[in-house]
C-alpha cells in the first residue's frame, strides 16, 4: 500500500512547530488560503515557491548565525 504524501502546508507548518495563521503571515498569505489548499489538497506554484524561499531563509539565517558564531571564536583566539 502506497503512503499518502504529507500536504507541503501541513508538514512545514508541524517541521516548524508553528500554526498556519504564523506561517501565512511569514509567507505573506492568508490562513484561509493555507486552509484551503490543504482541504482540497492542492498546491499552487506560488504558494509552493513561497514556502520554499521562506525555508530557505530560515536555513541561509542558520548559516550566517554560524559563522557569526564562528568569527566570535576566532577573534577571541586571535586575542590571546
């Protein structure tokens, strides 16, 4: 038996931790949209792209948080 594919809405919204209505407001559409395509199981080309650039936002952010942290540690060995 075939495993049903977890709705992209519903499996970045649980990822995350975070409600519909929060990840509509970080992707700049209404929770009603978000509610939608999962009912009806449909996925438009914007919305898709729209989450795929808000992850990865989130993964660039983790990056440069890292080297960031990194730069920290540097200078402080250079220090001494």
């Amino acid at each position: 038996m075939e495993e049903k594919e977890i709705h992209l809405v519903k499996r970045v919204s649980k990822e995350l931790g975070i409600t519909y209505k929060e990840l509509s407001e970080k992707i700049g559409y209404s929770e009603s949209n978000l509610r939608q395509s999962v009912s009806t199981n449909k996925l438009s080309l914007q919305l898709k792209k729209a989450i795929e650039l808000y992850l990865e936002t989130i993964s660039l952010k983790k990056k440069v948080d890292e080297a960031d942290d990194f730069k920290s540690i540097l200078r402080t060995f250079i220090e001494k």
